[in-house]
C-alpha cells in the first residue's frame, strides 16, 4: 500500500509541475510520519524517500534512532518548539519549519552547534488559532536575525485553512509566494528566502501551482497502510 500510495502522490507532483511549467526536481515531497510508528517509516526510508518530518520533539528523536542506519535522511521539525525543549532536538534536525518568534531564534542562536536551516511560520490568513506572524510582520522580523550567525532563513512555511476552497487555497499560496519573492529581493545573506513550506495531503498541487519547494504529506501517504 505505501509503494502505491507513494507513487500517486509523486504522479500528482508532476502533474502540478506540469501545469504550473516548473521541473518537478525543483519540489521535494516531506513525509510527515507522525501517526505512523517507526516500523512504517523504515519502510519508507527503504523505498528511498530520504525526507522525514515530526511534529513532536520526542517522536522525532524516537524515529531518527530508529533509523540510524539510514544515513542519508533529512529530518524536519514541522510543529511548534518549545523554548525549554530547544537544547534536545536543534542540532538533531536538518530543517526547522515553524521559527514564530525572536525569543526563539535567541534560544536556537544560544544552543545550536551549526547553522539551522529555518522557515519562518506565516499566519497567512490571520487565524486566531494558528502561530506565525503576520504578514505584515515578516520583513522586520527576518531583519532583527542579521546577527544571528547559527540560522539561515531558507524560506518561509505556511498551513493554508483545512476547509478552504480552491480559490481561496490560490490566495493564501499567492500570497505566501509573494512575501518569498520581496524577501528574496532583499539579497540578504543571511536569509536567502528561496523556499516555500506549503501544501499538506488535501491541497498540495495547489500549492506547487503556486510555487511550494517542499510540501508536507501524511494522511495521503499512509491512507491505508
């Protein structure tokens, strides 16, 4: 079931691509493992997908040990950080998905041994519910990090509204690929802003539409498995 379930969503990758012009190598799927136990990731790990993401400190730590052997995997941390919990997992991850404030980029800066690849988090869409900054907010944050020597702004990550129609799916990625694109413009050294974190199982060819580099797929991967 995961050899199929793996196969659509690489098929409906380059389907988007396709639609949207863009070479399907420029979009990395991430398989979000957290409602699967370690045996089905390593499944997955021996089908080749060497892109792995938690959203839990402790399940990722459980799943990377699991999968020592497995060399090549980079890991994401998707989900919230704790400040209090940065010192365990910061320098176990290849990619943070959801930096959502200052007090925590000074405890990544204080605790991190290499430069962390981060996202910032966008609350796009201004829900009560969701961390991130607003837009509005983004280029003075990413402008308070220029001293901060242990990350590099990759690029930014959003979680679209999971009942929104398709136009309103296209608005809030739009939105999101502009923001990239203005940061982007800034030629900051620091914070090249390349990547777009967009797009989970119910929306994702929307998303590469619109520009998504690494999107995140659970529910549409382990369907079944």
């Amino acid at each position: 079931m995961l050899v199929d379930n793996l196969e659509k969503i690489n098929q409906e990758i380059q389907l988007a691509c396709q639609k949207a012009s863009r070479s399907d190598n420029d979009v990395t799927m991430i398989a979000v493992t957290k409602s699967v136990e370690k045996e089905i990731a390593k499944e997955l790990a021996e089908l080749g997908v060497e892109n792995m993401a938690e959203n839990r400190v402790d399940k990722l730590l459980e799943k990377k040990a699991a999968l020592e052997n497995f060399s090549s995997i980079k890991w994401h941390l998707i989900g919230n950080l704790q400040r209090r919990k940065v010192k365990s997992i910061i320098n176990k991850i290849d990619y943070f998905h959801a930096l959502d404030s200052l007090k925590l980029a000074q405890e990544i800066q204080k605790r991190a041994e290499k430069q962390i690849s981060c996202f910032v988090e966008v609350n796009v869409t201004g829900e009560e519910s969701k961390h991130g900054f607003k837009s509005e907010e983004v280029l003075d944050f990413i402008h308070q990090l220029a001293e901060f020597d242990q990350i590099k702004i990759i690029g930014l990550m959003t979680m679209a509204p999971l009942d929104a129609s398709e136009p309103v799916l296209h608005e809030v990625f739009s939105k999101l690929k502009k923001l990239q694109s203005a940061i982007n413009n800034q030629h900051l050294s620091y914070a090249p802003c390349t990547e777009l974190s967009m797009g989970m199982s119910n929306d994702f060819p929307i998303a590469i539409e619109e520009g998504a580099t690494f999107v995140r797929i659970g529910t549409a991967l382990f369907r079944g498995a």
